[in-house]
C-alpha cells in the first residue's frame, strides 16, 4: 500500500511537470522550457554559430574594404635623408690620381603621391561584386548553422520528452501490475489460482521496474545531451513542456517544394558558388584590357639639384598626370586561364543542378517520412484501444479460469507496447516535422 502511494505521488508531480505554466523558469535544479526558448539558449551558446557568425563579419569588413579601394585612392607620404660623397672625376684614366669634385653633401626629400584608378578592365568592381556575394554566402551558411543547431536542439527535446512520457506510462503500468498482483494473491489464498501464476506476475513485475530503471537512466543521458548544446550544467534537470502535435501543419507535398526552391540553404550556397564562379570568369578575361588611372606627387627637397646650375636651397615640384599601360603577354598567357574559368563554370553549374536534384530529393523523403509517421499515429491509437479491449477481455476471462496466466500477461505486455508505440509515433511526427522544416529552410 505505501508503494502505491510513493508511485501515486510520483504520477501526480509528472503531471504537474507537464502542466507546468511557465517555460523557461529554473525552480532549484530544475529548468522548464518550451521549445522556442530552448532553440534560444542552444543559439545563443553554440560555439558552432558564433563561429559562423564572426565568418560572416570577416566578409563583410572584406566587402566594405573593397568598395574603399574602388572610392578612394592610394595615397602615401615618404622623406628621404642622406648624406653623398665628393664625384671622384678621372681625367687622365682610371688608374690614375682621381679629382674630388665637390658637391652638396646633405640631401632631404620630403613629399606625398597617390594613384587613383580610373579604369582596370573593371577588376575592381568585379571585386566588389564578388566580395558581396562572399558575404551574402556566409549570410546563408549562418543561417544553415543556426537551423542545423535548431533541429538538433528540437531532436534532444523530443528525445528527453519521449523518455519521459515512457516513463510516465511505465509508472502507471507498474502501478496496475502491483494492484492485479494483490488480486491474484487473493485468488491464490483462496485456491482459485495457482502458486505459479503468482510468480509468473511477480517476475514480470519485476521485469517493468528493471525497464523503470533503464528508462530513468535514458533520462539522465537524454538530459545531459540537452544540458550541452543549451550551455548548461550537466546536472540541471531539464523538463520540456509538451508540444501539441495537434498544431503541426499539414501542408501538401507541392507546396514544400516551393518554399525549398526558395529557402533551401543547399539550394542558395550552390546558388552563391555558381554566381562567384561567373564573376571568377569575367575577372580572368579582364587581364587582357587596359589599366588607366590618374597619379600625382608633391614633395619639398633640399638641395636643388632638378635644374642647373644647382644650389643649397629648399624647392617644391607637383606632377600631376595620366597612365595607362596595356598588358600585352595577357593576349597569350590568358587563354589557359580563361579556358580554365569556363570549365569552373561549368561544373559549377552542373553541382548546382545536381544540389537541386538533391534538395527535391531530400524534401520528398523527408515529407513521406513525416506523412508516414503521422499515418502511424493514427494507427497506434486503434492498437491501443484494440489493446486495452483485449486486455480487459483477457482480465475477465482469466479471473474466470477460461484462459491461461500467459495470456493474461501477453495482452497486459501488448497494451504496454502498444501505449509505448503511441507516445513513440507521436514525438516521432513532430521530430519528422522540424526535420522536414529544416530541410525546406525555414526552421
């Protein structure tokens, strides 16, 4: 009687935990959460998408420096000073005495020059479109990571809440076995039934409370996998709320096509290589035009020694003017290159309809599993109640000495499996359903 009392208790407080009506609160060791604020704490502690987040800021500090190099021009300062010897001047030949011709000794240049490019066969805007498209591929990698990091967050919950709902379905279970136990007892006491059976439901009960133990320990490694990727300590008790699978969508197979073909992170990483290979290819055919910019220096300098006759003054001199040079050796030395940019193409092209196949691929297997596993929740609550029919028709007959103890214990074993089954198939719908979700890109 007190252990009835003990697992009645226990039963109470789990449905208390379910019930719970806030998420996210931490009462002493033990974290109530719903499933968007697991995805929040799993996003905001995976080293994973911090990672990917700090990949897409380099390309974006890269897209922002290039589009300066483009705006701006280069611009340096330098100064010079030196000290040069007399001209040694030999009048009769080299191997005679030399005269020293004196010169100014001490020389300083100061002075500044930039370069602005006008036109570099548009390497520089290719650039800046590549850069950009750089980024906009970490954007969508980000977004893969954090979807990625989504579902795996959504499979432990489930994972934790389905060892959990075993549990509670264990517990009850056992608490029937020991209440049917007492019966037979009775019966025994009253020559009804025989000793065997007696231990026969006494084995089997014991065999339930060695699966409650195993369960419980599923828990523990459920919860610990959970703890992880949340960023918390191993020994916090997490408890997930229930998530109404009623509230799934149901949405028919054309329709998540669609969204794939718009949001798929397969579909646009492939997208982002290809345009970054087109823009590879029109970069390589740039090397044969022409560069054009427009240069300029001003500088101060001590001695004056640009026109004759010289003298130890300060001048100043600015030039200002235009260059252009053609890269003649590209007219030869391209064609591999560019023949080589084609084929990058290409294939690039060719993996991006391949991505596309496998994206179709992947939705229609993921929306079939989900169709399946939402057909098997249907089935598994008829097994139940054919179970449950079964079983209470098995009670009556066996109490009435028309069947046999192993009768009776198989169909109590059959509606178990059956509850098990149920509970399984349902957090299995939901599991498919965000597999499904993250599959399409919009998780």
């Amino acid at each position: 009687m007190q252990r009835t009392i003990v697992l009645l208790f226990f039963l109470v407080f789990q449905q208390l935990v379910f019930a719970a009506p806030q998420s996210g609160i931490a009462t002493g060791d033990t974290l109530y959460l719903t499933l968007p604020d697991a995805w929040k704490k799993a996003e905001l502690h995976s080293r994973l998408i911090e990672i990917q987040r700090k990949t897409t800021a380099i390309a974006l500090e890269e897209y922002k420096d290039a589009k300066l190099e483009l705006l701006f021009p280069e611009v340096s300062v330098k100064g010079t000073a030196e000290k040069a010897s007399n001209i040694p001047i030999y009048e009769n030949g080299l191997f005679s005495k030399p005269k020293q011709h004196e010169v100014i000794h001490t020389l300083y240049h100061i002075g500044a020059e930039f370069y602005q490019i006008l036109y570099h066969g548009n390497k520089y805007r290719l650039k800046i479109k590549a850069d950009k498209t750089s980024h906009q591929l970490s954007e969508v990698q980000e977004n893969k990571v954090v979807s990625d990091i989504r579902y795996k967050t959504a499979s432990l919950y489930l994972d934790l809440q389905r060892c959990l709902l075993f549990k509670d379905l264990i517990v009850k279970d056992i608490m029937d076995q020991e209440e049917q136990l007492k019966e037979i007892k009775s019966f025994h006491k009253n020559g009804v039934v025989l000793k065997s059976d007696v231990l026969r439901i006494e084995l089997d009960l014991s065999k339930r409370k060695m699966a409650l133990v195993t369960i419980d320990n599923d828990i523990l490694i459920a919860s610990q996998k959970l703890n992880i990727i949340l960023g918390e300590p191993d020994e916090r008790k997490v408890y997930p709320l229930m998530i109404d699978a009623q509230k799934v969508g149901r949405l028919p197979y054309q329709h998540y096509l669609e969204q794939a073909l718009k949001h798929s992170f397969a579909y646009h990483i492939s997208e982002k290589q290809t345009e970054l290979s087109a823009i590879n290819l029109k970069k390589v055919k740039a090397n044969t035009r022409p560069n054009i910019g427009i240069y300029g220096e001003f500088y101060y300098a001590n001695p004056q020694i640009f026109l004759a006759p010289y003298n130890p003054s300060w001048y100043s001199l600015g030039v200002i003017g235009v260059k252009a040079t053609y890269p003649l050796s590209a007219l030869y030395h391209n064609i591999h290159k560019v023949n080589a940019a084609k084929l990058e193409l290409d294939k690039e092209e060719e993996a991006h309809h391949h991505t596309e196949d496998m994206v179709r691929q992947a939705v229609k297997e993921a929306y079939l599993r989900y169709e399946e596993a939402l057909k098997q929740i249907d089935v598994s609550e008829v097994d139940v109640k054919q179970a449950q029919e079964n079983a209470r028709i098995i009670k009556n007959t066996y109490f009435n000495q028309t069947s046999l103890i192993t009768d009776l214990l198989d169909a109590d074993i059959q509606l178990l499996q059956a509850r098990f089954e149920l509970a399984a198939a349902r957090i299995l719908a939901q599991d498919k359903y965000y597999l499904l979700q993250n599959v399409i890109g919009i998780l």
